[in-house]
C-alpha cells in the first residue's frame, strides 16, 4: 500500500508540473533550432526567412504535441511508454513542418535545418526523460509497479482481411489516374510520374501496416474503422510532404501528389460503408451454418462437467461487497468508497449486482432466467451514450424497486477543469470554446444535429450536471448521492418511482411551464430558457437538499446557467408571459403562479386565497421586498385580502409602488 502511495504522490507532482514540462519542451525546441542553425551557418542570427521558419515551427511543435499526447502526465506512466510518446510527437512535428514546407512551396529552407531540428529535439527529449524517470523510480515506484496501475488491454492477434487491401489498393491506383486525368485532361502519365505512382504505393504499403488498417477484426463496428483509416491517411499525406522535402521532388505536382490521397481517403468511406453494411446485414439475416462458425462463437475446449455447483452457488449467493471492492478499488477506489457510502452493499448479492462498462442500450430479456437487479453500476462515461434517456429506461425494465443506478458524466464543470488542467491557460480559453461549441451547442441546434450525430455518433457530447439528473428523475430514478472526483461526475440514483407521463422535458430556448392559475386551472407559462435541460424534474431534489434562501428562491441553484442569471436580472426570461397576459390567463399585478412544488410550501389557508384571484406578472414582492419564506408568504397575504375588498384601487397601488422599487430603487429577486 505504500508502494501504491508512493506512485500516487508521484502523480500528482507530476500534475503540479505540467505547465513546467510545456516551457521545457519549449526551451528544448529553441535550443535544438538555434544550435542546429549554429552548425550549419556558424552563427547563432537568424535571417528573415529562417525566423519565419522558426514560428512556422512554434505552431507545428504546439499542434504535434497536441496529437502526441506530449503533455499528458498519463503518457510517461512507464519508461517505454514515454519513450514511444516522445519519439511519436517527434514524427508528428517532422510529418506537420514538412507538410507545410511542401504544401506552400517553401523550397528555401534547408533539410538539415529542419530534420536536423527534429532529430535534435528527439534526443533532447529522451535525456531529459531517461533524467526524469531515474528520479521517478529513486523516489519509490518502478515501471512494473507504475504499469500494474494502468493495465491496458492488448490487442489480440486478428487476419489481415486481404480482399480490403486487394480493393484499397486497387482504389489507390484509380485515384492515382482520376487526379492525373483531372490535371492534364488525358491518361497519360508524364516524365517521371511513374516514380511518383510507385512511390506512393509504396507509401501507402508502410502506412497500412503501421496502423493496422486491415485487420479489421480489431475495430468493433465501421465507426472505429472509419476514423483509423482517416487516420491512415493523414499519416500517408504527411509521410509524402516529408519524401518531397527530403529527396527535393519539387518538380512532381503538389495537386497530383496530395490529390491522390485525398481522393483515396473519400473512395475509402464509400469501401468501408459497404463492408460493414454487408456485415450488419449478414449477421442479422444468417444463423450459425458450419463448424467453424461455432467455433468462432464457442471459442473454448471440451466442456469439463466436472463443476462444484455448490461452490458456484455459494458466490452467487454471497454479499457483492467483497467483490465490488476487488474490481472496483483496481479501476479507482474513490468509487467504491463513494458507493459503500450511499448504498447497503451487504444487502444486495453478488447475483443481482451487474458492472458494465457499454454505453449500448440495455435490453430486459423476455425469458423466466432473467434475474432483476438491485446494482447496476455503469465504469464507461455517460456521454457516450447515443439516446440516454432510452438507455435509462430499458435500465429501468430491469431493476428491481429500491435498486441501484451508479454512473459517471464529464459534465460542463469537470470537463472545464480537465481542460483548463491539461492545457496552458490560453491555449485552454481556445479549445474549450471550440469544443463547447461543437460537442455541447452543435447537438442541440436542428438540422446540424444530424450531422452531428452522423460522424460522432453522439460520443462525447458534453452534457450538464442538472440535465443528467434531470433525465434520471424524468426516467423514474430518485438521486441519492453525487460528487465530483477525479474531474468526474459520479451519481448514484434509485428506482423509487415512475417514469414521468404526464409532463415534457423542456428543450429548446423557449419554454412552457404548467402552474397553477385561477380556481386551480393548469395554465402554461411560456418563458425564455434560464436553466439546463430536464431541470424542471429536480425541483423537489434542490429544495430538498438546499432548502430556500433570501427572497423565497432555491438556494445555490445549480440548474440556473450563466447566461440565465443574466437573464433573470433583466426580466429577459419573463418577456413572453406577455403572451400569457393577452390571452387573459395573467393580470399586471398579481401574486407570482407557481408550481405544484412550491404551492404544497404554502398553508392551506393561503392557497385557497390564491386561487382565487388571476395570478400576475408584478407580484406584491417588489412591494415589501420580503426577505424569508415566512415574510413572502405574509406580503402574499396582506396584498390578497386588499385586493378582494377592493381590486381596482390595490393593483393601481401595488403596481405604482412596485415600478418605483425596481426602476429608481433598483430592487430585485435573488
């Protein structure tokens, strides 16, 4: 165990020194670009030129980083791992200044200077780390104990399926031809091109055996394999950047060059759309026909019949305690403490207990052998979860009554703090807008949606903590517990009710919220959107846990968003009710309508006196500018029963006062 401590602390200096380790590398990159300048020129000056090819350099070394991993304390977990992120980011900065130099032309720039870089930097690199680990290992870890932190899972050995490298290969040498007769108009090949087909053949051989690309037995659907194979052929138009730099092919067409690949890599999605459409096809419609296909399935040796049932039995039987905390301390023991913590693990049995680790829908059998659960417990991020509120719900088909939901989300908050974490802070300002902005606002607006969900089949998305509570209660779960850690969000809910049937979430700017209005007549109030989806379902959860603070709102609302505070301050949010007052179900003056939740607060004396009157879009608040619950309910009264005597004279009073409080008082609701 202090072995363990011992790796963790070393972790977190780590973390604490991230920003440390980009100025570093930068400093490295400096130092190798002016000393290969030195070596080459004899002088530390740099020209014009070479200056502007040291921030072409800057910006490659940043964006090959980036893909590289460089900068992610996990990368450096064991010695070779780190061997292979640095030696990797380093082909990644000789593919992306290469491709650059060729793609625009910039032939002036030497090879030494920039290969000489690359190289330079590499070594630098693996000193500093060879440095680095040393030290990490004197201080009490080691690469066999720092890895046993971090199993991964090995590829097996899968066949290379050869009719797709046929047919790649065959597309290749079209693409090859398309571009050439898209360039000159005719088929034939000039001077020398024929070098530049076999030498990119040959490019494409190398670059499909280091990704893999046809063993398509390691891919889980045409979804994994579409984004290797994209993948396949950045590395391929990178690689041909750094051939033309490196052996000086100026003289063959960029167009026909990067051309060919890029044509390649769109007739590759037309490829892997019929393979794997075939696939689904033939695995839905044909049944298991040969000896080999059983195998395939089986996969295993005579069957030994020789069981101890009872020692079996005795597992099944027993609390799931002891084994939720084996699997569960090995993945991060922060999860089984939080879950000891909320939910009677010496209870439930180790047979009505389920850890996944899918985001694919969970279906109840419609066999007698089905056992209902009473823990479900899901280790794969939420946001992965194409349709979350059907995957709730079919959940909900299994448990039984009083049965546990636990989960994890990267919500807005957490996936802010690994960003801003993971990143320099304003290189972080950069890519948290843009990722907000295509996995949180892209899914959400119409007809890009689509799209969206068609190339990321909606992994990722970036989802609020009150809209995956929301969802959990909208689908029949009562939240017993949430917490952040580990820049995660962990929930642990109940199957304690139904599913909602008689209200809609809420999805769109514009909401309609049903209250209560005149002799209990359900009215829908229309506003514009201040909170996250489905908050509408945790009104009870938040006033059950914050309770109310000054002014009669719910105290720190976490449903409320950024822009919908602001909102709230202008009386932007309550614009449409205007709708309401001309349709005659709101007056001017007039107590707030509420909701069933917040009606059940008040005493029966003053509910009824409420539903009898219209409810209004001034309420008496801004009068006495009440302060607790109490006051509010008493300002409500005292304005009630002035207006039953006389209604013309109280609202004329009311709303004068009312408009002077807000207007030259500045007086507002929390």
């Amino acid at each position: 165990m202090k072995r363990l401590d011992a790796v963790e602390s070393d972790k977190k200096r780590f973390e604490l020194t991230r920003e440390k380790i980009v100025f570093l590398d930068l400093l490295m990159l400096l130092l190798a670009f002016f000393a290969v300048n030195y070596l080459k020129r004899g002088s530390l000056k740099l020209t014009c030129e070479y200056f502007d090819l040291l921030v072409v350099f800057s910006a490659c070394w940043m964006l090959a980083s980036l893909v590289g991993k460089k900068f992610r304390t996990m990368s450096y977990r064991d010695f070779k791992t780190g061997l292979r992120t640095l030696f990797l980011s380093n082909c990644y900065l000789g593919y992306c200044i290469s491709f650059v130099i060729v793609f625009f032309g910039m032939e002036i720039y030497s090879r030494i200077q920039v290969f000489g870089t690359c190289l330079m930097l590499l070594a630098l690199n693996m000193v500093m780390w060879f440095l680095g680990h040393r030290r990490l290992v004197g201080a009490g870890g080691s690469d066999a104990e720092t890895s046993s932190l971090n199993n991964g899972v090995t590829l097996e050995a899968f066949p290379v399926h050869y009719r797709l490298l046929v047919s790649d290969l065959i597309l290749l040498i079209v693409s090859f031809w398309v571009v050439n007769w898209l360039k000159r108009g005719h088929l034939g090949l000039p001077p020398e091109y024929s070098k530049l087909l076999l030498i990119t053949i040959a490019l494409w051989f190398f670059t499909s055996l280091a990704t893999r690309k046809f063993v398509t037995g390691a891919f889980k659907n045409g979804y994994d394999a579409f984004w290797q194979w994209q993948k396949a052929g950045v590395i391929m138009l990178s690689g041909m950047a750094v051939l033309v730099f490196a052996f000086r092919l100026f003289y063959y067409s960029r167009f026909q060059a990067f051309g060919t690949v890029l044509l390649l890599m769109i007739l590759e999605c037309v490829l892997l759309v019929i393979v794997f459409g075939n696939r689904a096809k033939s695995h839905q419609s044909r049944d298991v026909e040969s000896a080999e296909q059983v195998g395939r399935i089986l996969d295993q040796e005579p069957v030994d019949t020789d069981i101890d049932i009872e020692s079996i039995r005795r597992q099944l039987m027993a609390p799931a305690k002891e084994k939720l905390k084996k699997q569960l301390e090995a993945v991060d023991w922060n999860i089984f403490s939080f879950l000891e913590e909320h939910v009677p693990l010496e209870e439930i049995l180790w047979l009505e207990t389920e850890v996944s680790q899918s985001c694919e829908p969970v279906f109840r059998q419609p066999h007698m052998t089905d056992v209902p659960l009473r823990l479900f417990i899901n280790l794969q991020k939420l946001n992965d979860v194409r349709r979350l509120n059907q995957y709730f719900l079919n959940l909900y088909q299994r448990m039984l009554a009083g049965a546990y939901f636990v989960g994890y989300a990267h919500t807005i908050r957490t996936h802010h703090e690994w960003v801003y974490g993971k990143f320099p802070r304003l290189m972080a300002h950069i890519i948290y807008t843009a990722d907000f902005a295509i996995n949180r606002v892209m899914p959400k607006l119409p007809g890009i949606k689509q799209f969206y969900f068609m190339l990321t089949k909606g992994k990722n998305r970036i989802i609020s903590r009150a809209e995956l509570l929301g969802r959990l209660s909208f689908c029949g779960f009562e939240i017993v517990a949430q917490k952040d850690f580990e820049k995660r969000f962990w929930v642990i809910a109940r199957k304690v009710k139904k599913p909602s049937f008689n209200n809609n979430p809420t999805y769109g700017p514009l909401v309609t919220l049903e209250r209560y209005g005149y002799q209990e007549e359900i009215i829908k109030v229309h506003k514009m959107r201040t909170m996250h989806p489905y908050s509408e379902f945790l009104q009870d959860y938040v006033f059950a846990e914050q309770g109310l603070e000054e002014g009669g709102k719910l105290k720190d609302d976490f449903r409320v968003t950024s822009w919908g505070r602001w909102f709230r301050k202008l009386w932007i949010d309550e614009l449409p009710m205007l709708y309401n007052w001309l349709k005659g179900d709101l007056k001017i003056v007039g107590v707030r309508p509420l909701s069933r939740h917040y009606l059940s607060l008040y005493d029966k004396d003053l509910r009824q006196m409420r539903l009898q009157t219209k409810p209004g879009l001034i309420p008496p608040f801004y009068v006495d500018l009440p302060k607790t619950f109490e006051e509010i309910c008493e300002s409500e009264k005292k304005y009630l029963q002035a207006f039953l005597k006389n209604p013309v004279k109280t609202d004329i009073y009311y709303g004068i006062v009312a408009l002077y409080n807000i207007f030259v008082k500045k007086a507002r609701s929390n």
